[in-house]
C-alpha cells in the first residue's frame, strides 16, 4: 500500500512538472517502475522473502498491522 500512494503522488508531482518540460520524462518512468516493482515483488514473496519498495514513502508499517490492539 505505501508504493500505490507513493506512485500516485509521484505522478501527480511528474504531471505538474509536465507543465515545465520535465514531467515527460518522468511520467513515463514511474509507469514503467509501476509495473516492474510488483512483478519484483511477487518474485521475492514466492521466494519466501520480503522486500521493500524502492523510492516508497513509509505510511504503514509491518509492525503496524502485527500489533496487538491492531483491530481495537
């Protein structure tokens, strides 16, 4: 969930940017990596193994959801 609300505020920054030349090269950027993180992610967890998104901002964390008073 961090990566998708980290995504949407680097495109709505990238299309802003758009407006100055710059955003047309990162809007294309973050479409690819929007594809490629979860195909990596998805590959490690098959694994057995966790990992972390690059370039994501941490909202939630996994010691968030594991906590006790989670559901309260």
């Amino acid at each position: 969930m961090n990566w998708v609300i980290s995504e949407l505020i680097y495109l709505v920054g990238a299309f802003l940017l758009a407006f100055v030349g710059i955003g047309f090269i990162l809007l294309p950027v973050i479409g690819v990596l929007g594809i490629v993180f979860p195909i990596i992610s998805a590959l490690k967890a098959n694994g057995g193994e966790t990992w972390e998104y690059p370039f994501s901002i941490q909202f939630f964390s996994l010691a968030d959801a594991h906590s006790d008073d989670a559901w309260e």
